[in-house]
C-alpha cells in the first residue's frame, strides 16, 4: 500500500532507471575477473571473463536520492556514438578478401588455359594426330594431360579439405592436434584398433550437444558427457578402417597441395623441354599428315607452360603473402583473436576464396566476418558454433569493433535467439560456447534499441535465470557455501563466472521499466538474485576476500535496486515482492552491520531501504527488522568515517528520514533510539544538516501525542533552524522553513521570544524573509517544491502566536504574494514524495486550504 496522507511531509525523487547507466563499474571495486580479452582462447583451452569497471560511482548507481521531481533522458550510447563517428574502424577481413580475389584471378586462369589445352590435344593432337605423333611427343603429351588432369582434381577438392582442416578445433584443429600429438598416442591408438572391432573402438562423440534431464540436487550432473547422433560428424569418419588417423583431413589437404605443385613443375619442365628442342620428328616432303604437327604441339605445348607458370606464380603468390608477409597472423592481430583465432582466420579466408573460384571473383568480396560468424552460430557443428560464438564475442568486446557488431547482431532476431538459446547449454564441453553468449548478450542488453528485443524473446528471462547457479539453502552459512562452490569449481566449471554475467545482463535489462516488470515476473528470478545479496560477516569482514565475491554481491544490489525504483503499477509491485522475500531485509542489515570496509555496498543497500519505502507495508516490514534503522543511525552519524565516504552518510540520512515519512510505529523505534539530541547537533554540520532536519520534522509531523514531551529537546534547533532560513537558500532553506514551523509548535509565546532573540533575528526580519521567499518563488519549482507551502505554514504559525504579525505581514504585501500563489498552484506542491515525475502521499491538506487559511487571518485581524 503506498503512502496516502501527509500534512506536513518531505518530498524525494526515486532514481530514475534512466539514470543507471547499465555498463559501468565504479574504479574502486576493480575485480580480478579483468583479464586480458586477448588471452581469452589459449592453448589450454581456459577460457577467460573480461568485466571492465571504467565508470565512475556516481554513474554506477544513479544520483543520490532526490527529494524533488526529476527527469533524466536515457542516453547510454552517446559516448558510443561520438566514439563511432568520430572514427570509422577498417574492416581487416578486407585483406583477406582482396587476397582471395587476386588468388582467384590466378586459378581461373590458369584453369581457363588447361581447359583450352586439354580439349586442344584431346580434339586436335591426339584425335587427329595420334597416328602421326612421335613417339616421344606422345607420351610427353599423355604424361601432361594425366598430370594436369591429376591437377586438375586435386585442386577442385583441395578447398574441401582445407575447409575440413579447419571443422574440427578439437579433434585436429590449429591448437590441439589430439589426433597426432605425440608417435606413442599414434600407436596405442593403431594397437587399439587392431585389438578392438571397430564398434567397441568408437567413443562417443564429443562434438554433439547433449540435451538431457538435470537432476538440480546434484553436482555431479555437470560432469556427464555427450551422447552421440545420428548423423557424423566429419572428424570421425574413418575413412579406412584401423588406420583412419592418416586420413586425417588436414595431412590429405598437404598431400593434394604437394600434388598439385610436383604435377606443375613436371609440367613446365616436359613442356619447356619440347619448345626448346622442337624434336617432333621429320616431316617428309609430301607428307600431307604431319604439315601442321609441329605448329600443334607448339600451341599445346605453349598452352601447358603458361598454365603451370600461372599456378606456380599463384603458388608463390600464396607464399609470398601467408608465408612471407604472414597475412594471416597480421589480420588476426588486428581482429584481437589471440593464438587460437587462427582457426577462425583460415576458416573464413577458404570460405573467401572457395566463393570466388566456385563463382564470380567478386563473390568474396560481399563476405565480413561478423555475417560468417553469425552463420557458424546457427550451424550444428558444436565447433562450428564454437568459432562463430568466438569471433562475434571478441568483436562484442571490442572498443574499434563493438558498435558495428552489435548493430549487426542486434537486427538479426535468429542470431539474438540462438544466443539466448545458448545459454540454457550446461554440457561443460560448451562451457566456452555458452560464456562467449553470455558475454555477447551483455553487450547487446547495455545497447539502448536492444534491450527490448532481448527481453522480448519468449524464454529469456528464464535462459538468464539459468546462469544464476546457486547451490546455497536458506540455513547455509558463508563457510558452507564457498565449500559447494569448490566443489563444482573444481570439476573445471565456471559457475562465478556465469553467475556475474548473468547479474550484468539483468542490471543492463533493468534499465527499462517494462524489462523490469518481465524480470520480476519470471518465475524464481527474484528470489535467485536476492539470495546474492548475501554475504555474511565472514565475507566482509576478511581483506583478503576475492574481489569476485564482491562483485558479486555488488551486481545483485545494483540489480535489486534498479527493480526496486522501478515507476508505475510493476514499480508498486515490484517492491512488494521485493520485501516479501524474507532474506531481502536480513541480507541487508548484515551488510550495514559488517560492511564498513564496503561503502559502496553500504550505499547500495541504503538505496535499496529508501526505494522500498516507497510502500507503507515494506516501511513497517524494514522497521521492524531488529538493527535496521540503528544501523542506519551508526552510518548516519558516525564522524569517524572518511570523507569520501560522505555519500553513503547522507543516502543514510535520506533513508532514514523516508521511514520516518507517514509511519507512527517507525518515528517511535527512532526515538527510543535515543537520538534526538544528536540529530539536534547534526544541524549544525553542514553534512548532515538537511537530512537531519528533514528526520526531526518527520518526528514532529508523525508521532503520537503521548511523545509530545519527548519532542521538547527540538525546542534547542530553534535557533539554528531560525539563521539557516535568514542565510541560506534552495534545499538547505526549504528543509530549515519547513522544520520551524513544527519547532514553534513546541513552544509557548514567551520561549519563541526568546529563541528568536537568541538567534539575533526580529519578528519583523523573520517576516520579511518569509514575503521575500514567496516573491522570490512566484511559481512552484521543481528544485524546491516545498518552497511556499512551507512558508505559508510559517507564517500562519507566527499571526497565530502574535498578531502584531499580522500588521507586519499586510505592511510588507503578504496579501498580494498570496494571492499570486492561487493563481499559480501546481500539483508538483501537492505531494510529499515523487517517483521519477510522478507524485505519490498526496498533502492531507492542499496549498489552496493553507492560503485560504493565511488571508483569513490576514482580513480578520
């Protein structure tokens, strides 16, 4: 139920969700999860989490909590975009396509003149010459034609088998050549095959999702291994039985390679031999048969050279650039792939050029590799999804790459869908598949025209709620937990991991209000990110606790109150199923307890309290929590704590004074605290001023009569309350105009006299400051929407207690500056608190009633 009834309340804005940009980190929570994006695939096949945290803390958790209603447009790509236009990033594939093309301009001709060639001797020398032919020219021509026949066959099925060579990354890839590691493995493996049929001798397939039952209870589940298809995979066709590790595809590709350049040479050195020699053979006078012999085999033979020179100068083209040049390795470089992006690189340079020898030049041309990646995604090949999964992360991730990328990835609803998909994959073989999703997914939700489109999928939210692996019950300690978690960490699978990046994606989807509804919607969501927030003494207490933990419990704060200043009906919602989870409130109080080395956490836990709040029921719910709000007393006013921790004081402060707002039972457990001398102090420190006013005033509204006297100790701000209004202005002036009227309330005539004369001020110089304000607001602000309406309550207070006032004030035109406020009234001065812009604890008493009030006292006196 949300707070209704005010007279005399203070007024604060909820963050909006706009506010919280949803891909920075603050500097000061730096976790050693950073590792370096460009060791993310090595050798050992360890995959590696990059979190960057470059924003600051005042980006990372929206502004402080405003007491006024305010409006922040969204507008978390702006640095992205200056960066993207001001500089526009060369494609480096680019090289690799033009490499193709130059290549395939090469073979095309060459295989145009062996065609010519071929059909030449075929039809004219063997067909109409054969007879005539010499010997030796013959067999030269014969030897030439099977020769570059062979050639001919061996380079239309090389691209098949470089392409095969680069299937597999984990059977007989680049970097795990498994297959041929050491001769010892190679002969267990031929001693295995001759022992063993070849069914008993088939393992089953490791390049194959698995998709079975997960038994939730336990850890076990994670180690199971894939079931085979139905179909092949190409890896592990024998060709031959017993001995099918020769016929590996990458050895047969260097075969038909060495093939192709021994049939070449052969043929430049048969063919220059017999345009040297012309030994054809006499020609008889007469001899009509053999006239035109000799300009044939000189055409053929011509024919054959420039053939076998274009494939060889094709070859040495090859390399020169792969070789030489290391065209591969540079273009690598430049994607940021790290050592195993070759597979990747060749990959897409034999799809380039496969495109340009099977079909026009340019076909190549129309490749980039992110479309190639995207392309691999959807395949069946868990290697192939492995390398599209790998390139588009790393590109995701990149700050010359990242936005083009993204763009592309994001207006193709299947690859979005695949990669959702993919996080629901807990075979650890496709651990690396379903972190680089993750990742991909966490750069796409931070874009703002993605966002929706991600949470749209039917499913995601609950794909995402399957990274939040937890395995901690509600009577489990901290020591318990970290023992579970080494335990699945150490079959080798990174639960934190997933954990962080699914927290990421959640807080970046939360940036909109409507994802915010889909999220709390999603059946067990909740709870799963609230159980985060926990972190005992243990934790946080320890300073040598692993910043990953940290972060941790960070992300699930940023998250739980990014839902929880959600506007509108899933706001109202939200926030009630957000204090029904028992643990929420706990899980917090420990934080405030024990977190004094974690302010940040503190603050985040602080906002949380002040947007839950926000409800009547969750008020009472945090109130009646043992130690909350005496926790939040001890932040609030502890004078021990450095200044840069001044934030998470005054966000004390502000939650305090919100669950003294409207709340009897809450103003009464603040008062036995004890607290009211100090608070009386704190007016005094410019820190803490405004909130301490904003409480005290609170005090005064909202408690029972019977604490009437209790209240008396306020009567000690009067003077301090008095100079603030005489010299300050904006927030610090509405808070003090406020406070007075309730402090004077406390008092008699002849205790007001004499407070004032304490502060040094005269009625008559406390009533013009008041006229002043009023003309100085002539419309309502929304820095200050309390402005007039407490200085109305001021100065009925003051011709209530004296009515020499009253003369003061119609001397001084109160009765114009009044009637001015009729005219202007807005419904920004009728509430007590604002979520975004909109009002929520309507006045009991309007600003029209007040005005009406004043002017009465002004005529009939």
């Amino acid at each position: 139920m949300t707070k209704t009834t005010s007279n005399l309340g203070i007024s604060r804005t909820l963050p909006l969700q706009a506010s919280l940009l949803s891909s920075s980190f603050p500097t000061g929570l730096v976790s050693s999860w950073n590792m370096d994006r460009r060791s993310s695939s090595e050798d050992d096949g360890s995959v590696r989490l990059q979190i960057n945290e470059p924003r600051k803390l005042s980006e990372t958790c929206g502004s402080n909590t405003n007491f006024e209603p305010l409006s922040i447009p969204e507008n978390r790509e702006s640095n992205a975009e200056s960066v993207s236009s001001a500089s526009v990033v060369r494609a480096p594939e680019k090289k690799l396509t033009l490499f193709a093309l130059r290549l395939s301009i090469f073979e095309k001709s060459a295989t145009g003149l062996g065609t010519l060639g071929f059909i030449w001797a075929t039809v004219v020398l063997l067909g109409g010459f054969a007879i005539t032919l010499d010997k030796t020219d013959f067999w030269f021509i014969t030897i030439i034609l099977l020769i570059e026949g062979a050639r001919i066959f061996s380079r239309s099925h090389e691209l098949e088998w470089q392409h095969q060579a680069t299937w597999s990354i984990t059977d007989a890839g680049i970097n795990s050549f498994r297959a041929l590691r050491s001769s010892s493995h190679i002969l267990i493996r031929t001693v295995k095959a001759i022992l063993y049929p070849l069914s008993l001798r088939r393992k089953q397939s490791q390049n194959t999702r698995e998709i079975t039952k997960v038994d939730d209870s336990q850890f076990g589940r994670w180690n199971h291994t894939r079931t085979p298809t139905r179909t092949w995979i190409s890896s592990d066709v024998p060709l031959l039985p017993y001995v099918q590790w020769v016929f590996l595809s990458r050895n047969i590709s260097k075969v038909l390679y060495w093939l192709q350049l021994l049939s070449a040479t052969t043929c430049v050195v048969l063919s220059s031999m017999k345009l040297i020699k012309h030994n054809y053979g006499e020609v008889q006078k007469g001899d009509t048969d053999k006239r035109n012999r000799q300009s044939a085999l000189n055409i053929f033979y011509a024919l054959a050279l420039a053939e076998a020179l274009l494939f060889l100068m094709e070859k040495a083209y090859w390399e020169w650039k792969v070789k030489f040049c290391k065209l591969l390795e540079e273009v690598n470089k430049e994607c940021e792939f790290g050592p195993s992006g070759m597979v990747s690189i060749k990959r897409f340079f034999y799809d380039a050029y496969s495109r340009c020898v099977n079909g026009s030049i340019f076909d190549g041309l129309k490749m980039d590799i992110a479309t190639f990646a995207m392309d691999l995604l959807a395949s069946n090949s868990s290697d192939e999804q492995l390398i599209g999964a790998r390139i588009l992360r790393q590109f995701a991730i990149s700050e010359r790459y990242s936005d083009d990328t993204l763009q592309k990835i994001g207006i193709n609803l299947s690859v979005v869908e695949r990669l959702v998909e993919m996080l629901n994959w807990k075979d650890p073989q496709e651990e690396e598949i379903r972190k680089s999703a993750a990742e991909i997914l966490s750069k796409l939700a931070g874009k703002k025209q993605n966002c929706l489109r991600v949470a749209g999928i039917p499913g995601a939210m609950e794909s995402i709620s399957s990274l939040l692996q937890t395995n901690r019950s509600s009577g489990d300690g901290a020591d318990e937990v970290g023992e579970k978690n080494l335990i699945l960490d150490h079959a080798n699978y990174s639960f934190w991991t997933f954990n962080h990046l699914g927290l990421l994606i959640l807080k970046k989807l939360a940036c909109d209000h409507d994802n915010c509804g889909k999220i709390g919607n999603t059946r067990g969501l909740l709870p799963k990110i609230i159980d985060f927030t926990h972190a005992g003494e243990k934790l946080l207490r320890d300073e040598n606790v692993a910043p990953s933990q940290i972060l941790t419990v960070k992300r699930s704060l940023q998250v739980v109150k990014m839902l929880a200043s959600t506007t509108g009906a899933p706001g109202k919602h939200l926030r009630k199923e957000i204090s029904e989870v028992v643990f929420t409130i706990s899980n917090i109080r420990d934080i405030l307890r024990h977190g004094k080395k974690h302010p940040l956490l503190q603050k985040l836990s602080i906002e949380i309290l002040t947007n839950l709040s926000l409800e009547e029921e969750a008020t009472e719910r945090i109130g009646g929590t043992g130690g909350v709000l005496k926790e939040l007393f001890n932040i609030f006013l502890n004078q021990e704590m450095p200044e840069h921790q001044n934030h998470v004081r005054r966000a004390a402060g502000e939650a305090v004074a919100m669950l003294a707002l409207e709340s009897r039972t809450n103003c009464h457990r603040i008062l036995r605290l004890q607290t009211l001398e100090t608070l009386v102090q704190a007016l005094e420190v410019p820190l803490l001023r405004v909130n301490a006013a904003r409480i005290l005033r609170n005090l005064c509204t909202y408690s029972a009569e019977e604490c009437f006297y209790q209240l008396k100790g306020v009567i000690a701000a009067a003077p301090t309350v008095l100079k603030a209004i005489m010299s300050e202005e904006n927030k610090l002036q509405e808070v003090m105009v406020g406070l007075a009227a309730l402090v004077f309330k406390h008092m008699t005539s002849e205790e007001s006299s004499i407070m004032l004369d304490r502060a040094g001020i005269k009625e008559e110089e406390l009533a013009k400051a008041l006229v002043q304000i009023l003309q100085k607001y002539s419309h309502p602000s929304a820095k200050v929407p309390r402005m007039r309406r407490f200085t109305i309550e001021l100065a009925i207070w003051m011709m209530h207690d004296n009515v020499k006032n009253v003369y003061i004030f119609k001397d001084m035109g109160m009765e114009k500056e009044l009637e001015g406020v009729l005219e202007t009234t807005a419904e920004l001065e009728s509430f007590n608190i604002f979520s975004g812009t909109v009002g929520l604890s309507r006045h009991s008493t309007t600003i029209h009633s007040l005005v009406e009030t004043a002017l009465k006292l002004l005529k009939d006196r």
